[in-house]
C-alpha cells in the first residue's frame, strides 16, 4: 500500500479525502465511496497502487475512443478496480464495483508499464476500464515516467475529479476522453449516484490547460435521450469549448443494472448526430455499432474524407502534417 495524496486529516482519526467532489469523510479502518481509499491509524492508503486488474491489454487507440490523438496507433490499456461513481449501466462492472481484492489483480509497477510500452512499440498509454482518477498515485507516477520516456499518455473519465488534482494531472496528459453521461443532474442523480457541474468543470480545465479533449456520450433509451437535452448539451460544448471538441454518441447495450433497457436505436444516434452538427460542431461521430460514414473523419472546409474508419479499423489516413489536401487544418494531434 502507498500513502494517498489529496486528503486532510480530520478530529478523532477521521480523514476527508478531496480527490473527487465527494469529499469522502472516512473513519479509520474503512473505506471511501471508491472502495480503494482507506484510513488507516489516520492515513489515508490507496489500496490499488501497482494493482492492475486483469493485466495490461493492447488497444487500438480508436477503441477509447480517441480519433483525433495518433489514429490507427496501438496504445497500451489497464486499470485497476473501484469507481467513484455507481453507474447502473456500467459495463465494467465486475472490476470497477468491487473491493480491492475481491477481483483478479497483477502487480506491475509503473516502471514496468512503460517498459512493456516501448517493448510493444505503443505511442501511448491509456489509463481506462475503470474510473483511473480513483488511482491517481499510480496513474500519476506512471504519465511521470511515461512523459520522460516519450510515451504520450491517454485517460478516459467520468471527469468527476477536483480541479486540483486534475490540474496536477494536466501537466502529465496528452490526451483525455471524457465521458458526458448525460446534461441533467436528475439523470446523473437516478443513473451514477453523482452530480453535473464537476464534470462541466473538468471539461473546461482540460481546454484552459491545453489537453487535447474529446467527449463521449452514451445514449440510453429512456433515461438520457430528450432530444432538447442533447440541444442543451451541444449548446454548451459549442460555447464552452468550440466547435472542434469531438463528440462521440455511443450506444447502450444491456448490462450491469439496466438490462431490462432495450439497445440504443441507430435513428436515435443519427438525430443526435444531426443536432450536433446542426450547432456547427465540426467532428461528431456515432459508435458502439456499424455506422458507416458515422465513424469517419471529413475536412470542416472541403469534406474530403480524411480518415476512413470501420469499427476500430483505420482503413486510410489522408491527414498530412496535421492538414487535409486543401490546406485546413486539422484539430487533434497527429
């Protein structure tokens, strides 16, 4: 175990954790809302330091999805278990609602990481499956190593992080996806036990401090699907974030505490995908399913096809030093 960052010591034992805005009161010898911070004689512990769950795995980077940030490049994956939100339609839900301990966990150190990193020639790493801000020390130790190594470093969140630990965070990342679970706080209230603004926030911290940003947004039939909530949401990323932020609506597939909910129809993610573009958004895009021409890549000037893309395959690439043949050029990294 290694002693946590982000929390103060309270009266009688008790510590607050302030990495996320649940603000954890922990009394000793329990555990935060994560399931994998916990006071110890005082201290606060993470329990899930170089604890990997199920091991490292090699992605395609499309698969985060990334598809502004090296396309068609191998990124290398892992997470640990815990989350600080309870989605009930998490589809990782045998890692991410589990004390540590209580799934299979491999110790790798971030040393080791990065070296698997270079020995498999990935660009990048990925810090995923489950929620990576609720291990923050060995996320944060690894990006330190990784960032003197070359190797870029990649995140998909829920963005439910306080801004200082994030800003730390910010120093270390190339690459963010966060997932915008929906625009209401009663939906985020009903579906994941947290709240909006944070996530709002964290949206914001990542443009002001330069982290390329890319937003996904899981459609699930019933809960999150208000058409005039999706206007909202487009609405606001135009006009906290720009036009060239890229949103990804994705669909829901049974799983976990939602599996009597019917899968995402693809009418409703092609309206999405219209309102979206409707407000002037450049990059929008439609996955968890086949949706040709949905997943690809055009210039915002010319339309020319940039990047052709089937499932998590990259069949061509015609971006060149970062511009389309028109000359426009292309947000991302690449």
């Amino acid at each position: 175990m290694q002693e946590a960052l982000y929390y103060n010591s309270k009266k009688d034992g008790v510590v607050q954790c302030v990495l996320c805005p649940r603000n954890c009161y922990i009394q000793p010898e329990k555990v935060g809302f994560c399931l994998v911070r916990k006071n110890i004689d005082g201290k606060l512990y993470t329990l899930v330091y170089s604890r990997v769950a199920g091991g490292l795995a090699i992605d395609p980077i499309e698969k985060k999805p990334l598809f502004h940030f090296l396309p068609g490049t191998p990124v290398l994956s892992f997470g640990t278990v815990g989350c600080n939100l309870h989605c009930k339609h998490c589809q990782n839900w045998t890692t991410s609602q589990v004390d540590a301990g209580q799934s299979f966990e491999k110790t790798i150190t971030p040393e080791e990481i990065v070296k698997a990193a270079k020995e498999k020639g990935c660009d990048s790493i990925a810090y995923t499956y489950n929620e990576p801000t609720i291990f923050y020390e060995f996320m944060l130790d690894t990006a330190k190593l990784a960032k003197k190594a070359g190797i870029k470093n990649t995140m998909v969140t829920n963005g439910f992080v306080n801004p200082k630990p994030l800003k730390e965070l910010c120093k270390y990342m190339d690459g963010v996806n966060v997932d915008l679970k929906g625009f209401t706080n009663f939906f985020y209230g009903k579906t994941t036990t947290a709240w909006l603004q944070p996530v709002l926030d964290t949206l914001k911290t990542l443009k002001k401090e330069k982290v390329w940003s890319e937003i996904t947004n899981l459609i699930i039939p019933t809960l999150n699907d208000n058409l005039d909530d999706i206007k909202k949401m487009c609405e606001w990323i135009k006009k906290n974030l720009g036009v060239d932020v890229p949103l990804h609506f994705t669909a829901f597939h049974p799983d976990f505490e939602l599996r009597n909910l019917p899968q995402t129809p693809i009418t409703t993610l092609v309206n999405a995908y219209d309102i979206a573009k409707s407000f002037g958004l450049r990059y929008v895009y439609v996955g968890n399913i086949i949706a040709r021409d949905y997943e690809n890549t055009h210039c915002a000037k010319c339309n020319a096809l940039l990047i052709e893309r089937l499932g998590f395959n990259v069949l061509q690439n015609n971006i060149v030093n970062g511009k389309c043949s028109c000359g426009e050029k292309i947000a991302g990294v690449f």
